[in-house]
C-alpha cells in the first residue's frame, strides 16, 4: 500500500527527502513535475530530483505513470549515452520522485531559444537524438513527447552529448522489454502540439513514426529557428499539422542548404508509407543534407544497435 498522497507538499531549499536527500534549489517545473537538484546526503553528491508536483491531479493513473517513466529511464539510460538515466526512485510524503545526475548544460530549448544553431552542429544534436530514439525503439518504448525541452546539452570532460529526457508519456509497444501496469486510453491526445504528427493529432494509434515526426519537427526547429507548424491555438496548429502545411526552410532563410528542402518534404509527407520509417535513416539523410561530411556515422558492428555504438562529440559552441 503507498502512503497516501501529500497534496499541500511544498519542498524548501534544506528540506530532507525521504531520509536521503536534501533539497538544494528548484531548477524547474514543468506539466507533470518539479525538478530540484538534490544532494546525497550520505555520498555528498549532488544529483537532479523529479518529483510529481503538490498541483497536479494525482491519481493511481498518474502514479503508475511516473512509475513507468522510472523503470524506462533506468533501463534505457544503461543502454545509451544518449538517454538521461534515473538512477534511483522513492517517496516523499506519499509524492513519487526519480533520481538523475545533475546535468549543468541548457537544454536545447535554452540553447534554441537565442535562435537557430549552425547547421553542423544541428546535423550532431539531431544524430545523438537519433540515436536515444534508436535505443528506445529497439526496446518497444515510444517517447511520444520529444521536443527541445526534453533534450539536455551535458558536458563531459571537454566534450560535449545530446542526451533526451522525460519519458514521462512514453508508451510500450507490442514486444516492449519492460512491463508496464498502466495502458493510455484510446483517443487521448497526448503529446505537444507543435511536435505533434497527423496520426497523433488525430487521435490513432501511433508508432514510431511520431517520434521520428518529432524528430524532424527539432531539426527544422533548430535550422531555421521556428517550429514548422506554428500558430495561435492547439487547433491552428494541428490543422497545419494534417495539411503538412509548413515553409521549406529555403524560404525561410535562402542560406541554408537546399537539400534540406526535399527533405522535409519527405519527412513532413502526410502518408506514413512516404516518410522515413526510422530515426537513423532521418539522422543520415539530414546530417548528408546539411553538408556535414565530417561526421559520418561510426561504423557499426553488425547486430549491435546504433545506440551502442561509441559516443560522439558534439562541440556544441
Ligand atoms: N537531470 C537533470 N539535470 C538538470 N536539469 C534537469 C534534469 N532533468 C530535467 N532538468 C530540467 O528540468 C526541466 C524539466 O524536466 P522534464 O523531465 O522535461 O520534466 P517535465 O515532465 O516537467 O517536462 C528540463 O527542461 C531541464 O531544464
Ligand atoms: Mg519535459
């Protein structure tokens, strides 16, 4: 039996968690949770805690939820470097929470936020997302929710990763590798607009697709600074979203390489059969676009998932 749930929870800077942590600062809050850098209190090291925030509506639902981004977290984090690992998991007060390292970098939500990126250094954020989205899919779990706010810049040494985040409404797919308790009701619309692919925004069963959509939506996003499919409200945007309705990034900008322009076409192709159907397949084709020849893709021993191969520097700067 959990404790019950502590809705008027609010934690303060010094407030121990569960025993073993104490909270340092708040770094963000987001639609499900609270981020706070923690530090351990037996290890004396500091690490990122996610907890489900004192506001949200807390139900058995959003619990096991949480739960299942846990385990996902945990069991894709071992397996690339380009996933952000939950390292452990408890609660406070009746008030899950999951452990990460504390990364110090922006996100590319930050990063992008100042406008586009150049486009080789876009070429190797899109190829390092590729690669989590590759480990993800080998294992059966969709993301669902890729978008910049989800992908954080980590540096380690002198050198620089990718690494995506918040399997918070991640769903498994048939022959997923980790069992979950909790299952989305059909037609829920889950996801953010602006990512969001036809299939999902109407409401149908998705597969990978979307997170390789997603994918395409981030890299657009970070060549040319906008969101392909923008607008004023959720409807606005989803109806460009079913119209394929977007500007080729050359007529956004004329500087940027007009290979990328067919491309988009095919991966913003409003039928599934006419897009990519994976993300190394979209990472290749968009780091060729973009002219990036220096960093072709490591080579890869056979049966070994993309993901494992060996990391690679992004030098972000
Ligand atoms: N391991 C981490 N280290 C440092 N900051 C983090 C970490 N994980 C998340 N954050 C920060 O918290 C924000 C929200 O985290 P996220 O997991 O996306 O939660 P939400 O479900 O609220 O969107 C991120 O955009 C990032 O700024
Ligand atoms: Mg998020």
């Amino acid at each position: 039996m959990r404790p019950p749930f502590d809705h008027e929870l609010h934690l303060d800077p010094g407030e121990v968690i569960n025993g073993r942590y104490a909270a340092i600062r708040r770094i963000a809050r987001g639609g499900m949770g609270e981020v706070w850098a923690v530090r351990h209190c037996a290890l004396n090291e500091d690490f990122a805690m996610k907890m489900l925030a004192p506001v949200y509506g807390i139900g058995e639902d959003t619990l096991s939820r949480f739960e299942l981004e846990a385990r996902v977290g945990a069991s894709l984090g071992n397996k690339s470097h380009y996933i952000v690992p939950v390292i452990d998991h408890g609660a406070h007060h009746g008030r899950p929470y999951l452990v990460m390292p504390l990364i110090h970098g922006p996100s590319l939500e930050e990063k992008l936020s100042k406008g586009p990126i150049p486009v080789v250094m876009a070429a190797r954020v899109v190829r390092h997302v590729g690669r989590a989205l590759t480990a993800a899919h080998h294992d059966g779990v969709l993301h669902r929710d890729l978008k910049p706010g989800n992908v954080l810049l980590v540096q380690e040494d002198e050198r620089w990763f990718a690494k995506v985040t918040d399997f918070g409404i991640a769903k498994l797919g048939r022959g997923a590798l980790i069992s979950q308790h909790h299952s989305t009701v059909a037609g829920t619309l889950i996801g953010t607009p602006v990512n969001m692919s036809p299939e999902q925004a109407n409401g149908e069963e998705v597969d990978e697709h979307c997170d390789i959509w997603a994918l395409a939506c981030l890299a657009y996003r970070c060549v040319v600074g906008t969101d392909p499919f923008h607008g004023r409200t959720a409807l606005e945007i989803l109806s460009k979203v079913c119209a394929s309705a977007y500007e080729p990034p050359t007529t956004v900008d004329v500087g940027l390489p007009p290979a990328l322009d067919a491309l988009f076409a095919r991966a913003f192709a409003r039928d599934i059969p006419d897009r990519f159907h994976n993300a190394k397949s979209f990472a290749d084709a968009f780091t060729l676009a973009c002219g990036d020849e220096s960093i072709s893709s490591p080579p890869e021993v056979r049966n070994t998932p993309a993901s494992m191969a060996p990391p690679e520097d992004l030098h972000p700067e």
